[in-house]
C-alpha cells in the first residue's frame, strides 16, 4: 500500500535518531543508527536474525536505555528522560508485540481496553463501549471479549494485540514481526488489517521484520539493518533496484552474498 | 592461594549486588505503594488470595500444631509434674513463634511461588514491557499492590491461626489429657498478654513484607523461558523462607530480649 500522503520535503520527522548505539557486554548490538521516520509514512526495518531490530524498537519505547546517540519523537529528545516523562511520551505509541503479549489475567474486552483505563483514566463502561468498537474493527465478534486470551488462537491474538495497540488512538505504532508465528493466509489478513488501520488512523508506522512479502504489503519505505547500521534506506517501490548488494541478496534470500553470518548470531 | 581466594571474592561480591539490587528493588517498591495512583482492584484480589485461599493450608497446619504441642509438652512436662503448664507452653509458643512463623512459611509456599510464577511468565512473554509500552508502570502496577496486601492480610491469617492453633490444643488437653475444661480456659485466658499477641503480628506483617518482595523480585528478575521461571520460582521459595526465619529471631530479639 501507498496510502500515506507525501510531506513537505522541510517537515520535521516524526521520529529521528542519530549516533544511536547499544552493546550487551562485548556483543555490540546498534553501532551508530542513523534513521528518521516522516510523519504517516510507514518505515519497516528488515534484517536477519539477530542484527538489532528488536534492541532498536525497544530503545525506542525506553524499555532499554541505548549507550549512546539520540531520539526525537516530535522534536523531544527522550535518550535521558525520567520514568513519568518517558510515560507521557509512550501515551502516543501504541505496539503489537511478536507473541502478542496479552495480559492473560484479564478478559479481551479489558486488555484492549487497557491503555484507556489505566493510561486515559477512562471510565470503565466507557472504556468497554470502545473495546468492542475496536474488536470489531479488527474483525472480531464484540462478544470475544468476554473470554480470555488463553481461549483464542494464534491469529485471533494476534488480532486482539492489534486492537490493543489501536485502543488509544496512537500517533505512532510499532508492530514486532507481525507475521510471525501465523500461516501466510492470516499473516496476510493481519498485514491487510495493519496496513488499513493505520492509514485510517492517520498514524506513523515503524515495523520490524525479516518477512519480505509482509514488508511489501505493510510498508512505504524499507530501511535494511546489518552489523548495527542502517546499510539502506528507500521508498519500496524502488526495493527490486537498490543496487545494494546486502538489500539484494536479503531479499532474493540467498546463501551467497556480502553478509556474513557467523555461528555465533545463529545462537544469539 | 589464588584459586581458593578468587571464587570467594567473586562469590561475596555477587552477594553485595544482589543484596544492593534487592534493596533498590524494595524501595522502588515501597515508594510506589506511597504514591497514588492506587490499584484498589489488584489489592482486593491479592487480599482474597492471600488471606481467604490460605486460610484451608494455614489453619490445617495451626491446628495440627497446637494439637501436637499439648501432647509434647504433656509427655515432658509430665516428668516434672509440671502439666498444669500446658496452657501457658500453648498460648506463648502459638502466638510468638509458630502462629506466625509456620502460617509465613506456608504462605512463602503458596503465595511466593505463585507470585514468582505469574510476575516471572509476564516478564518472559513481554507483557511486562506490554505495560511500559501502555504506560503502566509495572512497580505500580503489578509490585506495589502485592507488597500492600501481603503486609495487610498476614497479620489476620496470622490471628486466625493463633485461634486455630490455641483451640488445637485445647482439643487435646480435653479430650485426650483429661483437662479440666473450663480451668484450662482461665489459665489460657490468664497468660494471654497483649504483648505476645501483638509481637506475633507484627512478625506477620514483617513476613507478609518479605513474601510478596521475593515473589515478585525473583519473578521480575526471571529470563530465559520455563526453565527460568522455575527456577524464579525456587529461588522466591527458599529466600522468603530464609530471610522469614532469620527476621523472626532480630524481631524476637527487639521485642523481648532486655
């Protein structure tokens, strides 16, 4: 899809890192990102396994503190903000976690509605009133939102998460590997609901996968991640004739190429 | 030399950061239970769990321990002549020692592993940074309202069990010893000492305190899938246990060592 409208070429990103750099120990994980997300325009992030794409969405959220560089979302540097600050900035973020990530000790109806209980002190009835409008917009009868989550499958769940991250109306939404863990039937529904909702929203998107054909359906601009560095970035229209020798042989999945995986990052 | 003082040093010191990571833990803990906004809901339903579904385990042990008292106590004591005393051996071990000291071990038991478990299972599954992502603060959310509960509801498990465990004993002073019921009752009733009630629950609240702590420390801190939260759950078992015992003898030494 293509849905999101073009920017003045002067507008502020909606999101923008620089120098950002994190290491577990030895193993160094982001080594200078540079990256800027424009304002509703929907980046997804590929790469293999183990290059970083999850560290980079988490530092992001601030549920890792990065050992350098910076993050702006809307201009407000957020690399060094206390606990309650980050809070208010997190209320424009909404994220589908890879797994979901429902709370299995409450029903759907009060997972979806969550972040408007206990982030928007909405009131509960209230709050319900917009749980099953949001379960329906993901294409879920109201009435599963009286069970619990370890009663749905997989797409199901994937689908609850989704009307999770939307609940609040966020600015910005992060999806960890959408696909994974669905059949490429679901998978393809989900990316279709993803790619809908967000345009609906109005809202920016940032996704990490290493799912090619979702990252066609869900994105207007691909960024490669290898060794810790963004190595590409472009509109995906023109993904087929990067010239990039680490997009190329990403995307045509070939064992023979400049990336190099050693055994090591098959384990990390 | 080396390879004796070198894992001795590494070890000792692995206990000062555990030691100062915990403590950090129970203030950040501590000072979200100060500070709205307040879970009532989670506190309600932690309350229930702790106090209402323990109290089969709790006053099952109790009971079985005031009654085995009585009877220790009358086959000792009965080689002094002494059996008149069984009244006051039940009363001021029950509510100084075992009321609270058994009643928290099996609370650690039920309630730490539960604790470690649940808190363990959200941290690997990702709904703890499902929270943060929905700005909940997990310490809020999920911490305080336990460490609430455990300090409020243990001190009435507690007083529970000392009536359960007292009645235990009187059971078998009566019908098995062939106590005179109702002097049994006024020598009960006699040394019966506010003091002794009450140091007893203060010990519960103590315990109640460290309990949820080790629950949900162990349970926050677990990684790595199952394997970890079982071993979570373990840990929070046998450290709330621990530290219970060796807290009961410090807060037994404030109250009556002069």
């Amino acid at each position: 899809m293509s849905t999101a409208e073009p920017m003045a070429p002067d507008a502020p990103p909606k999101i923008r890192i620089r120098g950002l750099k994190k290491a577990f120990g030895s193993n160094v994980v982001l080594d200078g990102v540079d990256l800027d997300i424009a304002a509703g325009e929907s980046l997804v992030v590929i790469g293999g396994s183990g290059t970083g794409k999850s560290v980079l969405l988490k530092c992001i959220l601030g549920l890792l503190t990065p050992d350098a560089g910076s993050i702006q979302v809307d201009g407000e540097e957020t690399v060094g903000l206390s606990e309650r600050e980050m809070d208010r900035v997190r209320r424009k973020f909404g994220m589908l976690f890879q797994s979901a990530a429902l709370f299995d000790s409450l029903p759907v109806w009060e997972n979806v509605a969550f972040g408007l209980i206990q982030g928007k002190r909405a009131k509960r009835d209230e709050a319900r009133k917009i749980a099953a409008r949001r379960l329906t917009d993901v294409g879920l009868e109201p009435r599963v939102g009286e069970l619990y989550p370890a009663e749905l499958s997989g797409g199901m769940r994937k689908r609850v998460g989704l009307a999770r991250a939307i609940a609040t109306d966020p600015e910005i939404i992060f999806f960890d590997e959408p696909t994974t863990g669905l059949d490429p039937i679901m998978g393809h529904i989900i990316d279709n609901l993803i790619a809908k909702l967000t345009s609906k929203l109005g809202a920016t998107g940032l996704s990490i996968t290493h799912d090619m054909a979702s990252a066609r359906r869900i994105s207007t601009r691909m960024a490669m991640l290898y060794k810790g560095r963004i190595v590409w970035d472009g509109p995906t229209a023109e993904i087929d004739r990067s010239g990039n020798p680490y997009v190329e042989q990403f995307i045509n999945g070939s064992a023979e190429g400049p990336i190099d995986i050693p055994l090591q990052d098959h384990f990390a | 030399m080396v390879p004796v003082l070198q894992p001795l040093g590494r070890t000792f010191l692995a206990f000062l950061a555990v030691t100062g990571r915990l403590t950090l833990f129970a203030a950040r803990g501590l000072s979200h239970c100060a500070r709205p906004p307040f879970y009532g809901r989670s506190i309600l339903r932690q309350m229930i769990d702790i106090g209402y579904y323990s109290l089969p385990v709790v006053g099952l042990t109790a009971i079985f321990t005031g009654m085995v008292l009585a009877l220790q106590s009358y086959t000792g004591f009965a080689r002094f002549s002494a059996e008149s005393a069984i009244p006051n051996v039940v009363v001021v071990s029950i509510t100084r020692e075992l009321g609270p000291v058994l009643a928290g071990l099996m609370v650690a038991g039920r309630i730490g592993a539960a604790m470690a478990a649940e808190i363990g299972t959200m941290r690997v599954t990702e709904q703890i940074d499902a929270l943060v992502t929905l700005a909940t603060n997990p310490f809020k959310y999920l911490v305080a309202p336990r460490l609430i509960a455990g300090v409020l509801t243990l001190p009435v498990l507690v007083l529970v069990a000392d009536i359960i465990g007292i009645f235990g004993g009187y059971l078998v002073s009566i019908y098995k010893l062939g106590f005179n019921p109702s002097t049994y009752l006024k020598n009960t009733l006699e040394f019966l000492t506010f003091e002794d009630v009450f140091s007893g629950l203060v010990k519960a609240a103590v315990f109640g305190f460290i309990i949820t702590l080790m629950g949900c420390y162990h349970g926050y801190h677990s990684k790595g899938g199952a394997q970890g939260v079982g071993q979570a759950t373990t840990n929070a078992v046998v450290s709330a246990s621990i530290l219970l015992l060796s807290f009961n003898y410090i807060i037994t030494e404030l109250f009556f060592a002069r």
